[in-house]
C-alpha cells in the first residue's frame, strides 16, 4: 500500500468556509464539519430547497436517522476535493497541508491515525476521518455489527466503508451517539459483574431455579382443562427462563440480541413461585388449546390425505399444476417430535424437516394451498408482457414504480406491481383467477379484477385502467 507511515501523518486544514448564504457546499457533497462547541464531525449537505443558492437551511447527513442541523455547524471543509494518493507515497511524509497555513488562518489538524492491519478498531459508534485506499478522503460511524466484520456508515440507507476500502482512519470528536453507546458499554459491564454471583429471592424460587419444575406445575393445572397439554405444547410460544438479571435470579424471557446485546423481559406480574405457576397457565393457555390433536389432526396421520385435498383446491384455478411439479417445492410429513405428534416441512435446499405449527387441519391445508399456488406460478413462463403506462402515483408515502402485466404459457394472467420510496422498496405479485375472465363485458373484469389488485392500494383504479385499449386487448377484450 502506500509507503507514507500513518501513525507520524498530520493533516492541517485550513479551507473551511463559514455556514452563510452562497458560500454552502453542493447538493450531496461529503464535508468535515467544525461545530460551534469546536468539536469535529462530517455529514452529506442536503438542503431544504437544492435550487436556491442563497439559502442556508438545510441538515448535514451522517446516515439513516443521524443528522447534523445547520444551526449546529460553525464550519465546512469539503471531503471531496482531495485524493492524497500521491502524497501517501513518500516515506519521509509526516505533515500534509490543504490550503494555506498562518496567522489568522484557520487550521485544524488531524493526527492519530490507526489501521485494521495493526489489528486496532474504533470503539462501537466512534465517528472517524478515514483514508482510503484510492487516496480519498471520508469519515464514518463504525458499526462493528456490520457484516465483514464492521464497517463505516456515512450516509442515509446504510452507505459505508467497508474495512477493505480503507488505509487508515482516526477518531473525530465524541458526539452524543458514541457518548450513549459509552454509557451503555459501561451499564453492560456492571450488570455482567453484578450476574456472576446472583442471589436468589427464596419466597419467588421456592421450587429452585430449575424452570422446567414450574412447567412441569403449571401442567398438572392445565391438564384439568386440555388433556393433551404437553410441557412440549406450553413451549411452543416464547418460553420463559430463570436467569441472572440485576445479581438476582429472575423469571425472563428472552426478546432477541441486538447490536451484540441480549435483551431479557423480566415477569413483574407477581412475587411468589405460586403466582408465576398461574401466569405460566395463562400465558401458554392459547398454545395447548390449539393444538388439540383432534382438531390438528382429524383427516388422521396420513400426509397424503391433506397435500391431496389441497391440491385439488389449487387445480381449480392453477388448472396447470400437476403432481410432477410438487415434487420441486417443500416437502410435508407428520412426524412425532419430542413425543408430540406435528406437521412437519423440509424446505427446498435443506436435509432436514421441521416442525410446521398449525392450529387445525383447516389451517395446514391453506398454508400448503398458498405453498402450491407459488410452486404453480414458478412453473408457468411467461411469454409475454405489457407495461402499463401511469403518472405519478402516490401510495401513503411509497410511489408507484412500475405495473406489469404478464401473459403466462397456460393463457392465464399475473400481475406484479412495485412500489418505493427514497430508501426502500418492494413488490407484489397477484393471480388473476380465471373466474376473472367469465363476463361478457371489459368493464365487468374490471371490477372483478380489481377485487384482487384493488386500485386504492396498488395505486391504478378502474377510471386508469378502463381507457387503457392496450391493455384491454392484451387481456383478450
């Protein structure tokens, strides 16, 4: 890389220009910011009003939610002006100079630069200046749960640095954001010393901190009311634990990990190991009653009774499916699991099945319904395609990007319709059932039509799509 060693390298820059009409960077531009309490920091200008030159509104992006206010910034130095590739390639490089040095000039200079290769990271949420390969100049929040091991975030939509794109980088002032992140590594580390040796409330966990044991209790209490009640069954909603929590034991549930962090919801609806017996009945109340075996399943144990009944409701519209073609989707059983009799499923590309919780028979064959119909429209080609012409349409904050319709192998018809807004996107596709096509009128399929893709949601109503004579011929009218 370059032979220039960052750990002696200085920046001095002296180019900032002052937050003042005709003097603010360009719509987009990366700058390095000088607060009015001094401290240093970056972001994207965007402002209120692009074509106006004169104005001074606007705010300073460091990334999706995390923004600089105008009011905030003293000074600008523009990030994009520079590549110091050359300059990095200079052994005896310790002092690099933008613009003019001296007295009444004001300069800020940058020094303490790290790299990756010495093994040295920012701390989680630290705001740097980074060097990057190319020899640009740039700046970031490090969020070390980025994939490949971290990354700098320095724009909305999570745009970044990844760890390969950057020589070396140095930390900018603490903010706000870091200074949380800070205090909460701090609270993270008392609680994990206060956890080592937790106590144990003897009135809550008279039964021990064995949390099975108050299953296994609060069992014999609902087999008074579900026969079939399982230990199994109550688990099948988020299972409560004992666990550490404050240097004491307590009834938790666990909410997930986030950024690094394990978030555990304490039960606070009682003190006594009694009254956590009975919320446990409550609580796992809904799990045990539905999974009543003679419900779940009442056309028996055999598998090929319930794929069979759902495809034949499939085959009525999706004529074109056969038996062949399931073979290609997820696969189905009834196994026993941990002595519980379940639907099961093995995805395409796995080894293994899994339970498939359902409810009732009802419920597993239109879950396997909704299966079939996408297997059915994956195995149907398209063979050809009108994009249906429309002017801006707003859809609650998204806009509407593109209509297609799509005329399929069989003579059937499907439509995909996308939709977004200035950080996301997404799309939906629709079966036009044939039923759709049983009227005399072009104006009956319409309303028929539009009971599937409905014009208040996906943005074209029946008034858009009834002067279209393309696509009333491309749909055979």
């Amino acid at each position: 890389m370059f032979t220039c060693d960052y750990k002696k390298l200085t920046l001095y820059l002296s180019e900032f220009k002052d937050i003042a009409p005709m003097k603010m960077p360009e719509y987009g531009e990366f700058c390095l910011l000088e607060l009015k309490d001094g401290r240093l920091t970056g972001g994207t200008w965007y402002p209120d009003d692009y074509e106006n030159k004169k104005s001074t509104k606007g705010d300073f992006s460091r990334g999706t939610g995390d923004e600089i206010k105008v009011d905030e910034v003293s000074k600008w130095h523009s990030l994009h002006a520079y590549n110091i590739a050359e300059n990095l390639d200079n052994e005896s490089l310790e002092n690099l100079l933008f613009g003019d040095k001296g007295e009444g000039i004001h300069t800020v200079a940058i020094s303490g630069f790290k790299s990756f290769a010495d093994g040295d990271f920012p701390q989680s949420e630290q705001y740097c200046l980074v060097i990057l390969n190319d020899g640009g100049l740039g700046a970031g929040r490090w969020n070390k749960f980025a994939e490949d091991d971290g990354q700098f975030v320095y724009a909305s939509a999570m745009s970044s640095y990844s760890m390969e794109k950057v020589w070396a980088w140095t930390p900018l002032s603490n903010d706000d954001i870091f200074e949380d992140e800070m205090e909460e590594e701090l609270e993270r580390r008392k609680e994990e010393e206060l956890n080592k040796n937790p106590q144990t409330d003897p009135v809550k966990f008279k039964y021990g901190i064995d949390i099975d044991v108050y299953y296994e209790k609060a069992l014999e209490k609902l087999r008074g009311k579900y026969y079939w009640a399982t230990i199994n069954k109550m688990k099948k909603v988020k299972p409560w634990e004992i666990v550490p929590l404050h240097g004491w034991y307590a009834f938790g549930k666990d909410q997930g990990t986030f950024m690094g962090r394990r978030y555990i919801e304490e039960w606070k609806d009682g003190s006594t190991a009694d009254e956590f017996i009975d919320f446990l009945c409550e609580y796992t109340d809904d799990a045990v009653k539905n999974s009543n075996p003679e419900e779940k399943f009442k056309l028996g144990f055999d598998i090929a009774v319930y794929l069979e009944k759902a495809f034949k409701n499939v085959k009525k519209n999706y004529h074109w499916l056969n038996k062949r073609m399931l073979k290609k989707g997820d696969q189905y059983a009834i196994e026993q699991v941990n002595g519980d009799w379940e639907f099961t499923i093995k995805y395409v590309g796995y080894a293994e099945y899994r339970v498939y919780d359902c409810s009732s028979a009802e419920n597993f064959i239109k879950n396997v319904e909704r299966d079939y119909e996408s297997l059915a429209i994956r195995e149907n080609p398209v063979v050809e395609t009108y994009e249906v012409p429309f002017g801006h349409k707003d859809l609650n904050g998204w806009n509407l990007e593109r209509y297609d319709v799509y005329k399929m192998k069989s003579g059937d018809y499907k439509v995909n319709v996308q939709a977004g807004d200035r950080v996301t996107g997404g799309n939906r596709e629709f079966f036009i059932t044939p039923d759709c096509f049983k009227t005399e009128t072009y104006d009956e399929f319409l309303d028929r039509y539009l009971e599937i893709v409905p014009g208040h949601s996906f943005g074209l109503t029946k008034k858009d799509l009834i002067k279209d004579t393309k696509l009333k011929k491309f749909f055979g009218y």
